[in-house]
C-alpha cells in the first residue's frame, strides 16, 4: 500500500518500483474523500491528475526524464492562477472566473513533473489569521476539529498535515504561511521577498506578498523552493539573483556549526504570549546554549509598532488592489436593473465581498485620504524603514533570529472572531519579517497541554536561505 514520508524516499519507490504516480494520485483522492468534512480542498482534479500521473508512469518507464518533482502532487491554495481552471480567492466576487494563465510558480511545478491535485481553501483574499473568512465555509483542523487551523492558508497547511497531498503553496503576506504551519504542527517556509515571482498570485498587498511552501520536511521544502524560485520577465519585482541548489546545501553539511542566533528581549516578556510557549522557547534556547551556540537578546523597542504599521500599509495595498473587481468584465455582478455605474459597484463589492475584506478596504481607504495619508501612511512607511535598518544591524551580527511563531496555540472557532483587533495581535511575531522582507520559517518542536502543537520561527537575512534552511534542520534534530 502507498505510504509518502519524503519526496527522496518516493521517488527511490518510484524508481525500484515499488509504487506508481497512478497509485500517489489515487490514494491522495481517496484521502481527500474521507476526510471532506474538514473542508480542505474547494475543487479536486481527479480526472487529470490520474491522466497526468499515467503519463509520468509512462515517460519514467521508457527512460525519458525524471523532473525533480517528477510525480509529486501538489495542492494549490485558491490564490494562485492554474490555466484552464477556477481560482477565487475564496470570495463570491470572483464567482466563476477562470484562469486564462499559469502562474510562474504552477508552471515551474508543472516544468518539473508535479501534479497538480486540487485547490484548497482560504480565508477570502487571504485576509485572515484562522480561516474563518472564506466564502466557502471554514477549514478544520485535523488534529482537533474545534480549532482553527490558523490563515489565511488554512486549507494548504491542513492539506499536508492530514496527508491530502505532498506539498502544498500558499501565500504569505503577513504569516499566512508560517501560523497556519504552527497551528498544524508542520513546516511552513516563507521565502524572501522576490525570491519567488508572484505573477499569477492574486494580490492582497503587492510589497507584502510572497507565495511560501508547506511541507512535512525541511528537505521537501528546499526541494520546492530550488523549483519554483528564480527569474521571471513577467514580474519586475522578482529577484535576478541566481537560486542556490538548496537540496545540496542540506545534504553537503557534515559537521554541524555553531550559530550565532538572536531573539527579540520583548517578544518573549509580551503579556500576549501563552505561559506554555514562553516557557518552552526558553527552556529551547538553553538547549541551543547547551549545544555550543550562541544565543543572545536583543532589545527590540519598536515591537508595538510592529502590527499597527502592518495593517496601516497592507489595508492601503489591499484597497487599491480590490479596486480593480466591479462585476464589469468578470466575476460576480449583482442585479443591475435601474442601476447607474456606482450604484452597481456598490451593490457588487457589498455583495461580493465578505466582512473582513470590507473592513480591511475601509481602513485602506481612510488611511490614503487625504487628510489622514501623513498621519498614518507616510508614518508606517518610515516605521518600514526603521526596521529594515534595524534588521541589517541585526544579521550583520547573528546568523539567524528566533521566535516564537504565534503567541498561542490553535484556538477554537469563534473564539478571536468578536475583535478584530485581537485577530490583528496574534499576528505579532509574523509580520516582522514582511515588513522586512527576510525569509522565515516556523518549525513544529512542541506540543501544549491542550495536545495541540507549536514551534518556533526562525528568521534570517534577505536571500539566505541556504542558512535558514541549514540552521532550521539543526534545530529540529536537537529536539
């Protein structure tokens, strides 16, 4: 019988074989049939994901190549533009809407032999920290059905824990890729910024936005980014920066080094930060300490500005982007008899859009009018900009900084849903390193007296994954 544990074993399987991309796809199908209830997946591709599997079985049979994701299936969150098929990001706006292209992320998948098995679930627009937002209902949490699986790439990261698909792409703008990981007890990895092109990802917040990897390894995850990052003519803010052989960097290291790490002072005397994870990321950097490396605090002041500097900006981004969906060319339009042209942008977008959407346009909105665009705008910019500053000083000194990813653990449906501002909050510890633009990744390490498990974040400087990855595999094996 398919069992998957890493993509390297599957594709020994595959090679020796022992098993067929056939049998991959239609355990995964069976996997998402019985388990539909937690809402993982929008739309399955059963059809063509079996044709395309035969077609790889096929070609690996006759000795033609073997891509390096060759069989290996993948889900997609409901953001990212798959040629041929609907993409909504999880709002009614969008009803209908077919992409008319792949996004450079799908076809370097696609380039590599992976199969694509489905869409998955999201908070609308990826606005939201628990995946209680999308139009399509809520996704669950495998590990405890009552809880949320955290967002706004709840689907993607459940995909994976629950074992519907190998890997899985999400989008994060502000931590959508790495809380839900934590909240799933997964690996969650968000790039630097540009290091993936984001044209074909539906934007929320264009300097924001980054499409990150799911995975249930650190291997698995490099192994996608080495595929999906690089160049891309189609978007001007993707990095020409040549992409490192990731997979090799993890494998070449023999001798583990010492590190030189760094955490925020504030982060861990948060009021906000659950008693157990406090605990438990202290009792992890004595271990680290243990262990020979080196691990300092830092004191970080800026910490409460963090989150209001965020939303400042990204609610900006987000009310220009969201502007561009009237009901005129595509998607959902509401009823427009006796209608002029505002009246039916009006009745579309309240129709369309769910509440946080709204909310998060109106707030962008108030804060690029004309007399609030200083005070709050230009503001948060030069927060942006302090911590960049800060953040170069920071790595010219460590090789890496560490977190707690979340202040806490999963919760339960409705919980944080009455205040807005509370959702806003937990998303602390996430949003630095978009404002910045470092690459992160949350690693599942723990687990909490509620039996629902959480890690660490681990950040590093702009373009060095290869220590990010490195640093993040050593501290998974100390534990």
């Amino acid at each position: 019988m398919f069992r998957f544990s890493t993509i390297k074993d599957y594709h020994k399987a595959l090679q020796n074989g022992q098993t067929t991309c056939v049998e991959a796809v239609r355990f995964y199908v069976d996997a998402i049939r019985a388990t539909a209830s937690l809402n993982a997946y929008l739309e399955v591709y059963e059809e063509e994901a079996l044709e395309r599997a035969a077609a790889l079985d096929a070609q690996r049979t006759a000795g033609g190549t073997f891509g390096a994701l060759h069989g290996v299936v993948v889900g997609l969150k409901d953001v990212l533009c798959y040629k041929g098929h609907v993409v909504s990001a999880a709002s009614r706006i969008l009803d209908g809407f077919h992409a008319i292209y792949h996004a450079t992320a799908v076809e370097k998948l696609l380039d590599a032999g992976a199969i694509i098995i489905g869409r998955h679930n999201c908070d609308e627009f990826a606005m939201g920290s628990s995946n209680e937002n999308s139009a399509f209902g809520v996704v669950k949490n495998a590990l405890d059905t009552t809880r949320v699986p955290g967002g706004s790439s709840g689907g993607s990261a459940v995909a994976v824990q629950a074992g519907l698909c190998m890997v899985s792409l999400g989008s994060d703008t502000g931590g959508s890729v790495r809380q839900p990981a934590d909240f799933c007890g997964i690996i969650g990895l968000k790039p630097t910024y540009g290091r993936i092109s984001r044209y074909g990802l539906i934007a929320y917040a264009s300097s924001f936005d980054q499409i990150g990897i799911f995975a249930g390894s650190i291997e698995d995850a490099a192994l996608t980014l080495e595929v999906i990052a690089g160049a891309d003519a189609f978007d001007s803010t993707v990095s020409e920066q040549p992409v490192p052989a990731y997979t090799q960097a993890l494998e070449t290291v023999s001798d583990k080094p010492q590190y030189k790490l760094a955490y925020f002072r504030e982060a861990l005397e948060h009021p906000g930060l659950d008693p157990e994870i406090k605990a438990a990321t202290e009792a992890y950097i004595k271990k680290l300490s243990d262990a020979g490396h080196t691990v300092e605090a830092v004191d970080f002041e800026l910490l409460e500005y963090v989150v209001p500097a965020y939303y400042v900006l990204t609610t900006a981004e987000a009310s220009s982007n969201l502007s561009r969906y009237d009901g005129v060319k595509y998607g959902y339009r509401a009823p427009c008899q006796d209608m002029d042209l505002t009246a039916l942008y009006k009745a579309t977008r309240s129709q369309g859009f769910g509440k946080e959407v709204q909310r998060r346009i109106m707030l962008g909105s108030f804060v690029l009018s004309a007399g609030y665009f200083d005070a709050y705008f230009t503001k948060a910019q030069q927060v942006r900009r302090i911590l960049s500053d800060r953040t170069k000083a920071i790595f010219s000194q460590y090789d890496a900084l560490i977190s707690p990813t979340v202040p806490s653990p999963a919760f339960k449906f409705g919980e944080m849903s009455h205040d807005p501002v509370e959702m806003f909050l937990a998303d602390i510890y996430t949003v630095f390193a978009n404002l910045v633009g470092i690459p992160g990744i949350s690693i599942p390490l723990f687990k909490h007296s509620n039996g629902m498990p959480f890690g660490l974040q681990v950040m590093a400087s702009h373009f060095d994954e290869v220590s990010l990855l490195r640093i993040s595999k050593d501290m998974m094996s100390l534990q």
